[in-house]
C-alpha cells in the first residue's frame, strides 16, 4: 500500500518514548493545556471561576487567591481522585490511540505495570468521555443503517447428544445484543445497542434528519423506513452494491468492531457494549488522523468530562 497514510510519518506524530522522555512534568502542563484551553492552561478554580491561584507545586495542585479552594487539573473532571501518574494517563491514552482495533486490558494492565482493574476503569473512563461528544448528534445526507449481534455465545457441549438447539429463546444467555449503526456517507458515524435488530428502527429515526436518503440491506424489518425516508435496498445475496443501493461502509464498521470485541476484549459485558460501540465509531470517523491529534482529542474530552457516575475511583460505583 505505498502511500497509504496510516503508513506514512504524518500519521505518527506521539510515541511512548516521547511520553516519558518528557517525564511527569511535561505530560502535567499537557493536561493543564487541555483542561483550560482558554487560559492556554493557566490555571481556573472550577469553584468561582477566578483565573488567580497559587501554585502548590509540590503537590501539582493549585489554591485560588479569591476563595481558597485547593483544586488540582483533574478535579471535576473524568480523572478525579487519580492516583495514575499524568505521564502513565498520557501513556495509557497514547497506547489506546495506537491500537486500530483496541487492546485488551491484560495487554493493558502489562504495558502500564498496573493492576487489571486500574486498565479496566482507565479504559472505560475514556469511553464514556468518548460518548459526550456523540450526543445529540444527527446525520443527513445520504446514511447507511446495519445491524449486528453481538455477544450471548453459548458453547455446544462436547458430546452431541448434550447439545441443546441454541436457536430456541429458552437456551440461550439473554446476553446478546444488537449493534445497530447509521453512518453518513463523508460523514459520521453513530452506533447504539438494542435488543434486536428491529429495534434500531427508532434509533435511526432518532439521529437521521427528515429528508435524508437511507441505505439497508433486505432484511424485513427495515421495511418501515420507506414510510419516512427514500430508502434503497441492497439485497446482499444479489450484489454488495448495485444501482447506487450499497451498505459497505455500515458494515465496515460492525466488521471493525467485530474484530476489536472478538479479538482484543473476548467478552463484553451487554451492560457495558454501547460504550465499545461508541468508541469504535468515534475513531472511525477520525481514522484518518495522526495519533497526536487523536491522543490530544481523546485527553481533552476526557479533561472536558465531568466525574463519571459509573466509575468511582478504579472500580465501579456501586448502584
Ligand atoms: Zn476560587
């Protein structure tokens, strides 16, 4: 593939090494950039807004010359309360940034000399931060709609006589899960999980404007489009694509999530699958950028965030 820009030095432009030979310093004004972009990373009380503090500097926290409070970069926001190094957070994010399709939180925990659970909630931190930046968002335009199932696998015994018809709703998991996807042509991608397939039918008409032009593949359910929307069909057993009617780019992206949920995660909970989806679909639309920019996009949102309501401190905010 020469010329490819994943190949080229233009798509490499932040490396571990850089991370660390910057060191803890370097990688704190990072976040004090990211966390006051309007300061240019002066830093701001989040309690009365003063753009006056003294800097504790031992402690890399800063104490408001107006009222007192003692604030660091990271309070609000997602990595509230972090115990992480800023240059082990920048390293994490770099890591994820890097990975196409994900990377396990073993291979995680491995590369950052941290426990399982502490790559686990990082990693899901950063998801949800990922997801404020996809709600309320539409499409328009011409968008492709496809749906997959994901997850409720139930291994067939070893003997055959054993086996159970995995078809019938009795024997199965009741973890399986729809990803259902409407992408934009030249534009955006929004991913959400339902329970069926049939299901994803209100999603698009919740984030694809009136007017717009839909593609989907034969399967009946999506026969209620035509009553809002000039929908083309692709029937996948005739043509991918065929008189302007195709749903390739729709799939690309269930075939890439696919492969980052089956190869890098193994088994995702359904409870936490829309958070993988989101994730996937926000990178796709920015695959083509180098991995500065995305590490940088990735730590401002995460710094624009406020303190996650699902994930308290390393582990899971009891519910
Ligand atoms: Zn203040």
């Amino acid at each position: 593939m020469p010329g490819h820009f994943l190949l080229s030095a233009a798509a490499r432009t932040i490396g571990l090494r850089q991370v660390y030979a910057g060191g803890e310093q370097k990688a704190f004004e990072q976040f004090k950039k990211l966390r006051w972009p309007e300061t240019g990373g002066k830093p701001v009380c989040p309690r009365c807004g003063s753009f006056e503090s003294y800097d504790i500097a031992t402690r890399r926290k800063h104490k408001c010359k107006a009222c007192g409070h003692q604030f660091s970069v990271t309070s609000g926001t997602i990595f509230a309360g972090r115990k992480m190094a800023f240059v082990d957070l920048l390293a994490a994010i770099v890591i994820l940034a890097n990975a196409a399709k994900g990377v396990s939180m073993l291979q995680l925990s491995r590369d950052l000399d941290c426990q399982y659970k502490t790559a686990f909630v990082l990693a899901h931190k950063l998801r949800e931060a990922v997801s404020l930046e996809i709600k309320g968002a539409t499409l328009s335009g011409t968008v492709e709609v496809d749906g997959a199932y994901f997850g409720g696998y139930v291994r067939p015994a070893n003997l055959k006589e054993n086996r159970v018809d995995r078809r019938l709703a009795g024997n199965r998991t009741g973890k399986r899960r729809v990803v259902a996807v409407a992408r934009e042509r030249q534009g955006r991608t929004i991913a959400t999980v339902t329970k069926s397939e049939a299901d994803g039918i209100a999603f698009v008409e919740s984030v694809v404007a009136p007017g717009s032009i839909l593609q989907a593949d034969e399967a009946a359910h999506w026969d209620a489009f035509h009553a809002k929307f000039k929908t083309h069909r692709i029937n996948h057993s005739q043509a991918y694509s065929l008189n302007g009617a195709c749903t390739n780019q729709a799939e690309s992206f269930l075939a890439r999530l696919r492969r980052t949920v089956g190869g890098q995660h193994r088994r995702v909970a359904p409870q936490y699958l829309h958070q993988f989806a989101h994730e996937a679909a926000w990178k796709e639309d920015r695959r083509r950028l180098s991995n500065g920019e995305l590490s940088s996009k990735k730590l401002a949102l995460a710094m624009a965030h406020p303190v996650s309501r699902v994930w308290a401190g390393y582990w899971q905010r009891a519910v």
